[in-house]
C-alpha cells in the first residue's frame, strides 16, 4: 500500500502567489519542506492511525515501517516489507484496504486517512517557510 503527496497548484493559489516570488529558490525550498518535514508529519498521523491487534505480537504501528521515496515536489509513502510469508515483514499493510486474510477481514483506510490528517499542517508549513524566506531576501 502506497500514499502520494502531491502538490495541486489548483487548490493552493495563495501558496502559488508565494511561491512566485522565491524565483529559482522555490523548487528547492518546497522540497527541503516535503522531504523533512513532510515526511515525518505524514508517517507519524498514517502510524496514528493503525490499528494493534494482540500486545504481544510485533506490530507495525511501534516498528519503523515505512519507506520513503523522494520526488520532485512530491514523496511516496510505502510500506516496507512484503510478503505475508516472510517474518517479520508487515505483511498486512500491503492490501489494508482489502481486508485480506482471516485475521483482518474489514477494510483500514489508515493510510489515506493519516495523509489526509497531515496535507494541511505540511501546506501550513510550506506557507510559513515561504513566507519566511520571502521576508529574510527583503
């Protein structure tokens, strides 16, 4: 299971305003912002979201589960692991939104719901670095 943020210039005029007047620095600053801070927001709200079954099994929620993949003005997401099969892997947060198997046999959104939890701090703070930035070349 994968996420992607994404910026879409038709809903952010205000941050597109902005962004216009950083010049050639506005590529690099929006990534700086994405990459580290985005980042984070985005896998901490999508582990707040998951759900822990038994206490005394290993879960992805209190284990470094994710993987990253940086893009121009945008990063994945992505689950680490794989295949049920192997141990350790997390599994399970391959196909959340299927409800596969017998031990998970509803649908989770938590990753899209956790993204959809962070896309507004991460524009609050691409806005705020903006402006920041705009100020400190005046």
């Amino acid at each position: 299971m994968t996420v992607r943020f994404q910026i879409d210039y038709r809903d952010v005029d205000l941050l597109l305003q902005r962004v216009s007047h950083l010049g050639d620095k506005a590529e690099k600053t929006i990534n700086e912002v994405l990459h580290g801070f985005g980042v984070k927001k985005v896998v901490r709200d999508i582990t707040k979201e998951m759900p822990i079954s038994k206490p005394q099994k290993r879960h992805a929620k209190l284990s470094n589960w994710s993987k990253i993949e940086d893009g121009n003005l945008e990063f994945v997401v992505k689950a680490a692991g794989g295949a049920a099969n192997k141990r350790g892997s997390f599994g399970y947060l391959v196909f959340p939104n299927e409800g596969r198997g017998p031990s998970n046999p509803l649908e989770q959104r938590f990753m899209e719901t956790g993204l959809y939890r962070a896309t507004n701090p991460v524009l609050d703070e691409l806005s705020r670095t903006i402006e920041e930035r705009i100020t400190r070349e005046l």
